[in-house]
C-alpha cells in the first residue's frame, strides 16, 4: 500500500497571517504534508474575520516549510489579472523550486466583485478562467507572449523572472470542466462531495487526458477536505455553526457578495444542514474512514481543513490517530 500525500489547508478567511503561518509550520513537523492557502479578499462570514493576500501568506510559508505549497484556488480574471497572476506563481516557483503548484478557478463574487463591473452567470465566469489559463501558459514558456482575446487583452512581454513552469491545478465540480482539465491542465482540485460525483469527475478527467496523450494516473488528483473534530461531538458542531456555516448552506454560493449577507443566511443553517456536506464527529477513524473513501476512489493529495478555532489540539490528533493509517 502506497502512502498518501495529506496536507493542511491554510485558511487566510479564518486566521490571522501570523498565526496561520504558526499552524502550517506546526502541522508539518506533526506530520503534514504541505500546504494549500486559500484566497479570499473577504471572509465567508464576519465571525471568521480574516482576509490576508495569499501571496504574502505562501512566501512565509514557504520561508518557515519544506513542503509543496500553493494557492486553493487563485481567480486569473476579475480582480487579478493573468499576468499578474502568472508573474506571482513565477517568483514563488524561483524563490523556492520543486515546490510550488497553481491552483486556478472560475471565482466567486465574494472576492472579486470588489473591482466593479458586470458579475457574470457561471459559463461566462469559466470562459474567462480557460481564456486566461491560455495566457499564463504563454507567459510560463518563458518567451514574448502577448494575446487579445474575448475578456483580456496583453501586450507583447514576458516574465523575466522565470527558472521553472508552475505545475497548473484547474478547481472544478462539473464534469464539463473536469474534462477539459484533463486536456489542459496539470492535475484537478476538487472540494468535498459525495463520492460517486468525485469519482465521475476523476472519470472524466482521465478521458480528457489520454485524449491528449497524457497518462492521468501520472497527474495530480487532489482534494480539500472541510471538516469538523472536537473532543466532543457538541463542540464540533458548535464550530461548525459558527466558524463555517456556508458549508450548511444548500445552494450556490458564487453570486452573493457581503460577508453580512452570509451571516443572515447563517442565523438559517441548522446542524442537520451540515449532512452530507461536512463531516462533524469527535471520532478520529471516522473521518479516518471518510478520507479513505475518497483515496479508495482515486484522490491521491488530500489538503484538511478543521473549521474550529482548535487548530493544535486537532493537527497533534490527526496527525497520531488518522494520517499515518491512510494508504491509496
């Protein structure tokens, strides 16, 4: 049995920078392996309180590491552009290499509505991420790149700072998307859904890549876990209801923009809300058990978020009681 890649995902939405720094230091001499910083410019909701730059947060993360890091998930389009976007990953990757992935996605109007302008309906939002995928490729190859498409326009350039090309990880929950992310991307980030949709999507992927040529049992099949553990069952859930009440909100969640608008919503969720879209236990094998359902249908990097503010007590327990018993 292999072992499995399992890391800490770092939410800049919910800890301040320095100590979220702290936790992925500690989490990795417990045990962790590597880490996926989330990127918000806003809170879910205002009781999580946070929003730092995630690009200041992976530089002292990777100052304080040894492991993988990266962004989960970065929006190339409404408030960054892809070129910014590309030159950020570049000097990441040169700073320290061998270590640093991208994780692109379509975005969220909680984040990037900030910069005005239209809000568009989701094949819109998913045009402009391929559209601007194109353009960090040709700024990763290291050559005079410029492009003048439907939704971006770049002038003729290059990255100058450029002594490897980012691996690039497409975010996606639909089939569609997944398809196309194996033809054009380096690997999947997929959230946590019930298992026969992960593994369609995993499915899906595979096609999309050997369609190209490209072995996908070769590239990246990753996922971020939400969940919550306490020392009692109580507790979890009482984190769960108010650290991350989005997970209990049934319905999507791309168009809303206010923080203040979630907590309103949040005062509806009720812990059976949470069934089905975040575990809540204080049992550690049984998130052991739900974390290996997904490696058992083809996830090989898992990324964990606990959603309480009990990030020790929770990183010394998993990392005794649930990773070292993990295996794909």
């Amino acid at each position: 049995m292999a072992a499995v890649q399992v890391g800490y995902a770092a939410m800049t939405e919910q800890f301040h920078p320095r100590e979220l720094v702290e936790l992925c230091q500690l989490a990795e001499q417990a045990g962790f392996d590597g880490v996926m910083a989330s990127d918000h410019f806003q809170p879910w909701v205002p009781a999580q309180g946070q929003a730092a730059h995630v690009w200041n947060v992976l530089t002292a993360v990777a100052e304080r590491t040894s492991g993988d890091l990266g962004p989960g998930v970065i929006c190339p389009s409404f408030k960054s552009h892809p070129a910014m976007v590309a030159q950020a990953s570049a000097t990441l990757a040169a700073m320290h290499p061998g270590r640093h992935w991208l994780g692109l996605g379509s975005g969220e109007a909680l984040n990037e509505h900030i910069v005005g302008g239209y809000w568009p309906e989701a094949p819109e939002r998913i045009a402009r991420m391929w559209e601007a995928i194109g353009i960090i490729k040709k700024l990763f190859s290291g050559k005079d790149a410029k492009h003048r498409g439907e939704h971006f326009t770049l002038e003729k350039t290059r990255l100058w700072t450029l002594d490897e090309r980012p691996p690039i990880y497409v975010a996606t929950s639909g089939p569609i998307t997944a398809k196309r992310t194996g033809r054009e991307g380096d690997g999947i980030i997929t959230p946590g859904a019930p298992i026969e949709k992960v593994a369609g999507l995993l499915a899906k992927f595979a096609d999309g890549a050997r369609e190209v040529g490209k072995d996908p049992s070769a590239m990246p099949r990753i996922l971020q876990l939400h969940l919550s553990w306490a020392p009692t069952h109580e507790e979890a859930v009482a984190n769960a209801l108010r650290e991350w009440p989005n997970a209990g909100m049934k319905f999507p969640k791309d168009d809303i923009r206010s923080p203040f608008d979630f907590e309103q919503i949040a005062k509806l969720v009720r812990p059976e809300d949470f069934e089905g879209r975040l575990l809540i236990s204080s049992d550690p094998d049984t998130h052991r058990a739900a974390i290996q359902r997904y490696l058992d249908a083809g996830i090989d990097r898992v990324y964990l978020h606990n959603v309480g503010r009990n990030q020790r007590q929770w990183i010394d327990v998993f990392a005794r009681e649930v990773i070292p018993k993990l295996h794909r």
